[in-house]
C-alpha cells in the first residue's frame, strides 16, 4: 500500500473549496507519456495554478501504472526545482469497477473517479458508495457521475447522452458520500462533439454549437449549494490545430468542440473541474506532423516531441490564464 501522501500529492478536498470561493475551475489535463507530463507541470507552475493530473484506464494499459505513479511523484520534485510548489492531484479518470479504483488508491492516487453512469441508478449508488467507504478510509477523495455524455469514454462507450436529472443529485450525493459529482449538461467526449447541421454560423461564418444546458445546471446548483460540480468532455477543439493537422496529410471530419466562453462560464459556477484530453491531442499531433512534413529527414523523436510539447504547454497556459481562471490560485 502506497499512500498519496509519501508521494506528495494532495486530494481535492481544499482545492475544490478553494475553487469553489474563487469562481474558478481547477484543470484537470491528461497524460500518458514524458512530453505532455512536462507541458502541463512547466504550464501550470508559469501560470501558479493548481493542477489533478489525470490517468485513464487506456493510460494505464499504455503506460503502466507504477511508471505512472513515479511520473507523479517527480511532478512534485519537478514543479518545485521550475520554482513553484502548485498542490497536485494524482486522479483516476472513468474508473470502471470497485477493483480498478482500489488498485489506483493502493497504488499512491489521492483521486479516483467510480463512473457508474451506465449502470441503473441503484447499481450506480451502491457501486459509488462502495468506493466512496473504501478510498476515504485512505483519505482519498472520489468523483461520481450521473447523467451519460455522448462519445467514447475509456471503458466505456455511450452512442447517445443523457443529461443529469437534477432531481436525483441530493439522493445521490447524500447515499454515495461523493466528494465530487461529473454530471451531464451537453459536454461529450472527443473532437466531434456535436453535428454540423446542428450548429449555427456566426457573422464570420464560423459554426456555432447549441449552447450549453446552464439552465439544468443552475437547478443542480440550488440543489446542492456549494458542492463541486466536474465537467467531462470540455476540449474546444482549437480549429488551428485542426487545420494544421488537416494540411500536413491528416483526415479530421466535423471537429467542433465546446466554446471557450462557456466553459469561462461553467467555471466561474460551481463547476469546480474541468476535465480535457482531446486538445492536447490535437495540438501535439498537428505540432509532430508539421515538423515531420517540413523536415523529412529528421528521424531524432526529441526533434518533434520537444516542439509538440512546448505548443501543448502554450495551450495549456492559455486555457488556464483565459479560460478556467485557475492562474494565479496555487
Ligand atoms: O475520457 C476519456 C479520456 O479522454 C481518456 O481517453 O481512454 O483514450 O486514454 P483514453
Ligand atoms: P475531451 O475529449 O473533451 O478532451 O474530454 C476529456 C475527458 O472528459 C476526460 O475524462
Ligand atoms: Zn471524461
């Protein structure tokens, strides 16, 4: 048994809180390899912002989760040799079963996600709870979700969403004993979040997606005052990448993500994370194929991971300055 906290990593606990009173969102960026560790921690200490590096079960698999764990650890050791000690959260991402989280919370994570939403409700609640008993015995905090969002989540995968039914979050919460709720108001997974056809065009002829349900939102809101609130699926899916990908040989089809006003928005509610992958994927592969087309000779892989990297940590300090607002509060 490892815990977090030989690790030096922090739960979510006082950084929800904080978030909470600040009306800001703490990022919480993926990662899977070397590169885009050292983007989001070199972002986030530039920037003075708390970070929850999260770990899905695909991470896992690719990476493997003692590799991982010590990545987390040199984080820290990292982010205070650029300068800054920002609280980091080690967080499982769409954890699929009590085992998977327990494995995690063994393993030195200070978060874990129990993503029931594609079970019924009761198998949802008794299944969060029984993660909920087992990491706080460990101090470890836990995100549940209710609601389905659309798109490809790591273990599991939803053709078509849900939205969360504001009337079931103060049963679910009070039962669950959840630190966190991810819930469903429009967000999906991935870089095609919504259809073109479903969009409008503004004056510049850009496509427009329906906005985000605020409306369910605010009704969770008053439901559970002051209870963090996450966001999953939250890429914009910035169209300079997509571009960049599409001129230097790749194939994208009707990639829209969401606005980055309205998660300026969600952000300065109760929503208190906000979860995105999809971005750094694309601002690390329109970087790589750039430079491999400009230099095809170049077979050195630190000459097209380095570039990619430091584009991804302009993103990352971007989103974190401009959109989530988590600059300037670690
Ligand atoms: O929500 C899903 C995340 O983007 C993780 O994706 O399972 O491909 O690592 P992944
Ligand atoms: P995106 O695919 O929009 O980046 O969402 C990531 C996510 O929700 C990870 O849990
Ligand atoms: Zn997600």
């Amino acid at each position: 048994m490892i815990s977090y906290k030989e690790l030096g990593l922090v739960n979510t606990k006082e950084m929800f809180e904080k978030a909470m009173k600040g009306k800001y969102a703490i990022p919480a960026y993926n990662f899977n390899n070397l590169e885009q560790l050292q983007a989001i921690i070199q972002a986030c200490v530039e920037t003075k912002s708390p970070v929850i590096l999260q770990v899905s079960k695909g991470a896992r698999d690719y990476a493997n989760i003692n590799l991982l764990r010590n990545m987390a650890r040199g984080a820290g050791e990292y982010a205070r040799e650029l300068g800054c000690d920002i609280p980091i959260v080690l967080h499982l991402d769409h954890g699929d079963s009590f085992e998977t989280c327990k494995e995690c919370i063994d393993n030195g994570f200070s978060s874990v996600m129990i993503d029931g939403s594609h079970l019924s409700y009761e198998e949802n609640v008794a299944l969060t709870r029984k993660v909920v008993e087992y990491a706080h015995a460990h101090g470890v905090t836990v995100e549940g979700e209710l609601g389905v969002l659309a798109g490809i989540e790591d273990a599991v995968s939803h053709a078509v969403s849900h939205y969360t039914k504001p009337e079931e979050v103060v049963d679910f919460v009070s039962r669950t004993g959840v630190d966190s709720l991810a819930i469903s108001i429009g967000t999906s997974h991935g870089a095609n979040k919504f259809k073109p056809e479903d969009c409008t065009r503004d004056a510049n002829g850009t496509l427009v997606p329906p906005p985000l349900r605020f409306d369910i939102l605010e009704e969770i809101e008053e439901k559970l005052p002051n209870f963090p609130i996450v966001l999953h699926g939250s890429s914009s899916v910035p169209q300079e990448y997509v571009a960049m990908i599409m001129q230097y040989g790749g194939k994208l089809k009707d990639s829209i993500g969401i606005p980055e006003e309205q998660l300026r928005k969600a952000a300065a509610s109760a929503v208190c994370k906000i979860n995105i992958d999809s971005d750094g994927r694309l601002a690390m592969t329109g970087t790589i194929r750039k430079i491999l087309s400009e230099n095809p000779g170049e077979f050195d892989p630190r000459k097209y991971l380095g570039p990619a990297r430091d584009e991804l940590k302009k993103m990352y300090m971007h989103k974190n300055k401009n959109v989530l607002g988590s600059a300037g509060q670690a």
